[in-house]
C-alpha cells in the first residue's frame, strides 16, 4: 500500500509530563554507540544475492548466488549491506541473518530481480520465517512471508527480538506480504504473529527507538497481526497483571514506534496490540476481519501498559465475536490513550473497550471525533478496575442493522463505586432499529452530557443535561443535513484536537454535536 498524506497534524489529547519526564531516565538504557558488525567482507556496502533455485555452490554474487536460507545465516553483515532474494523464487526454513547496520548505512533485506511475482520466505512450521535477533538499523521489505505448515503449534511471520541488547535504533519493516501463518492461540512472549515484536531478557533493559512497521499487507494469520510484548514492563499502574518472576524488569517503554498503513486481514485474534510503549502512533491502518478463529478475548486495534499512544485515521471492521471484539481497547495500564478520526463498523463485539483489571489502572482516555456504523452488543464497554480521567466526545454512532443491547456496559462490581470518572459528552447516538441500547450497572463515575439520543428506547436513555432526542439529520455518510439540531448545539471542549473527522476546523466557541463540523447538506 502506498503511504498517503498525513490528513493533519499529530495532535495530543493534553500536556504529556510523564513522556517528558521519561526521555531523562531513557538515557540510563541507551546502548553505547553503534555496533558496526566485525565481518570479514572487504568493505561496507557489499551486496549478497539468494536465489533457492540455484544450484549448489554459489557465493553469493548476483551470477552464482547462494542457494539456502543456511548461507545467507552464516554471512556477518555490516553498514549498507544488502541481502537480497531472487524474485519468483522460494526458500524455505529461517532466515536469521547476523550483524547490524549503522544510522547512516542501514543493512537491507529486500529482493531483485524482474520476476512478475515476489521473493518467497516459506517457513514451512519453524518457529519464524525470519528472525531479526539483536540487531538494528536494518531494512526489511518487499518480500513474501508465510508459515503454514504443522498448524497450531507456536510460530510466526516476522519475529523481531531484543534480549539484554539496551536500546535498538532504526528498524523499518516495510512492504511485506505476510500470509497463512498458522499458530497456536495463546498471547505469549514469543508468538504467534504475522509481526511479533518482543523485548526479553532480565541483566539489562532494552527497547527498540524508531522502529516502524508500514506498508504490510497482512493476511490468514493465526493469532495475531502486529503484537508487542515486553519483559521489561514492571510498573505501579499495571498492578498485579504481570507476574514479578516472569516479567522482572522495570518499565523500559520502547519509543518513537510507528505502525502505519498496513492491512490485516483474517485474523484469528488480535489486529494491532501494543506493550510497553510510549508515544507510539498508529495510523492509516485497515483491520478488516479480528477475533474469527479464537476462542479467547480480542480487539481490533489495543493498548497495555503504554503511555502517550496516537491511534487515528485507522478503519477497523469485521470483529467476528463479542469476546470482545471491538474496534478499540484502552486496556490495563494505558495512559493517555488517544482515539481520534477512526472509522469502526460491523464489529459484534462493539466500538470501544476501557478495561483495567486486575490491580491495573486506566488513564486519561480520550476518544473523540471517530464515526462507527452497526457496531454491535455494546457500544462502550468498561471493565472492572479504575477507568479514571476518561472524555469520550463528540463521535458519531449509527446502527441500523444491529442494535447494541448496551449504550454502555459497565462491568464494574458494585453500582455505589466511585473509580470511574468517565465523561460522555457531544455524541450522536442514533438508532434505525428496535430495542437495544440499555446501561448495564451505570456507576456514579459515569456522567452524560450534550449528546443526542435519537431511536433509543426512552425507558434506557440516562440523564443527559444539555442534550436531545430530536432527529439530528445523521446522514449514512455521518454529516449532518441542513436545519439539524445538532448544529452548534454542543458543549465546549478544551484541547480538541482542532478539526472534525472530515478536516474541517472546529470553531472557538460551541461545536456541533457528533463528529462533523461542517454546513447542513441538502
């Protein structure tokens, strides 16, 4: 996929202290300059050519290149080398090549030739088609990826590992087709992902810096699409979700992650999941098809244990269960979380999931100017546990093939509880069909205001000071018609990002309700 323009600027939900804060302690974990890789090439930027049809023999020139994954794993790399596969051809097995390129000169994995269809990793039930071990300032692109055979054991597309390594600079993952990579169910440490980003180790903090994950296309993946999962994520917000003796290491949060215009497919478990992060981005993304193949709870695109992270401007659909199943989770230990300018529809399990559990906390979580379409079984979920500093503003929600049961489900043990403090403020919920929409267990912490609730059944709706009931003109493209009630019928809200979900600008003063700003359409 063709990386398109930015639709705006990266904007914050508020003033980020604890990123500022933390760029200071990052320091202490750096690893000491770069590590040129001591190989015995002649010189920096040499080129080394595989192509598995070749007969035997070859050293790697583009007139007698290797003919094994196993050659290619012996050669050191070093600054601007390039490994590259023939295209049309197949190899099979792990590629885990060794060596590391510099910030000047990255070492590149990519392919050559004319051949009308790609290079081809087959990693024919390895535990990973390539393994990308304590390395960085590396390049890996355009190549194709699967592992499908012994089904249901633990493996991966892609895996990228750190272990006691420190910090890990410069790693692109780039244009990819990665496909029917058949693992195990199960969320671990070590698979199983078309992408699988793992941090381990318990003698020295490590993360990776500037590590981005673009252009993939991701498809028939068993479990998850791009996962994260770090053993170095101790910290007093996640409570007691993370066993001391198997995750021992301090928050070291890998940072300046991007994971943008990807597209993932068929996927048995989660779409997009990030651990131990901060700052990160998500954007520009499709997640068409979560949650089909798994028994266990999945989201379309999530967070654990994460400060600061940016998801915007992403579509995800096709949630195929209501455990969980929806479009979005600010999960355990996520702080200042940002939903902003997504797309979500046809998920089962809903829109939106605030899910703290276990000792955890969930922080300053903003969802604004998003627009979902016959999300279903509830539209936001809260989870037992602390769901504290929460705004969810000025979405837009209609359903008109499915209708929620819940307008909000919230899980929380006791009604008379007083740890959420969740706002619901300038949304459209409008409704086509009948029934649905009830609150489960509404507690004191969860405050409605400004927002228009139109088709809901009266007997359900909560108090909502300021808001409606009239037919607001929701159009199936989410703008609003002319003579809407909704027009500047909204409250003021600080920090708003400054436009709508279509780019318009947002006024000074009092918005429109739900997530467009713009003049009434005839």
């Amino acid at each position: 996929m063709r990386p398109e323009p930015s639709r705006g600027p990266r904007v914050t939900a508020r003033a980020l202290p604890a990123a500022l804060a933390l760029s200071a302690a990052l320091t202490l974990v750096t690893a000491p300059g770069a590590r040129a890789a001591d190989h015995p090439s002649a010189s920096p930027g040499h080129v080394f050519h595989v192509d598995c049809a070749a007969p035997a023999g070859g050293d790697g020139s583009r007139d007698r290149p290797w003919s094994t994954l196993a050659q290619a794993n012996a050669q050191p790399y070093g600054p601007g080398d390039r490994l590259l596969f023939r295209r049309g051809s197949t190899c099979t097995g792990t590629l885990a090549p060794r060596g590391e390129g510099s910030a000047t000169a990255p070492f590149t994995i990519a392919d050559y030739g004319s051949a009308a269809t790609r290079a081809r990793l087959d990693g024919a039930g390895a535990h990973d088609t390539v393994l990308l071990s304590n390395t960085q300032y590396l390049r890996l692109s355009a190549l194709e990826i699967v592992n499908a055979a012994r089904p249901g054991s633990e493996r991966n597309g892609v895996r990228l590992r750190l272990t006691d390594f420190g910090t890990a600079r410069g790693i692109a993952v780039s244009g990819l087709y990665v496909h029917d990579v058949r693992g195990g169910d199960a969320k671990t440490l070590t698979g199983s992902s078309g992408i699988h980003v793992a941090v381990e180790g318990t003698a020295r903090p490590s993360r990776y810096d500037g590590l981005e994950i673009a252009g993939n296309r991701i498809e028939d993946v068993d479990r998850e699409g791009v996962y994260f999962k770090s053993t170095w994520s101790r910290r007093p917000l996640v409570g007691n979700q993370q066993d001391p003796h198997t995750y021992p290491g301090a928050w070291t949060p890998s940072t300046r992650v991007r994971v943008h215009h990807n597209t993932l497919r068929s996927l048995a478990g989660d779409g997009i999941k990030l651990d131990t992060t901060a700052g990160a981005v998500v954007e520009h993304n499709r997640v068409d098809g979560f949650q089909l193949r798994s028994p266990s709870a999945n989201a379309g695109v999530w967070t654990f244990n994460t400060d600061d992270t940016l998801v915007q401007f992403n579509e995800v659909s096709g949630g195929g269960n209501t455990h969980d199943g929806m479009s979005f989770d600010a999960d355990g230990a996520s702080r200042n979380t940002l939903f902003q300018y997504n797309n979500s529809h046809d998920n089962k399990g809903g829109f939106l999931l605030l899910c703290p559990y276990s000792g955890a906390k969930t922080v300053g979580t903003t969802v604004r100017y998003n627009v979902s379409r016959n999300d279903g079984a509830r539209l936001i979920q809260n989870c037992a546990g602390p769901v504290l500093d929460t705004r969810i503003y000025n979405n837009s929600f209609l359903n008109t093939d499915r209708v929620p049961a819940y307008l909000v489900q919230d899980d929380t043990p006791s009604p008379t509880t007083t740890d959420h403090q969740l706002t619901v403020r300038n949304n459209i919920f409008a409704s086509r069909g009948q029934g649905g929409y009830a609150l489960k267990n509404p507690t004191p912490g969860l405050r409605f205001d400004h927002n228009v609730f139109h088709g809901l059944p009266p007997a359900h709706l909560p108090a909502n000071p300021g808001g409606t009931t009239a037919d607001p003109g929701l159009r199936d493209d989410f703008r609003l018609t002319a003579g809407s009630p909704a027009h500047a019928a909204g409250q003021y809200v600080a920090d708003n990002g400054g436009r709508d979900y279509f780019g318009t600008p947002l006024p000074a003063g009092a918005p429109t309700i739900g997530a467009y700003e713009g003049p009434g359409v005839h």
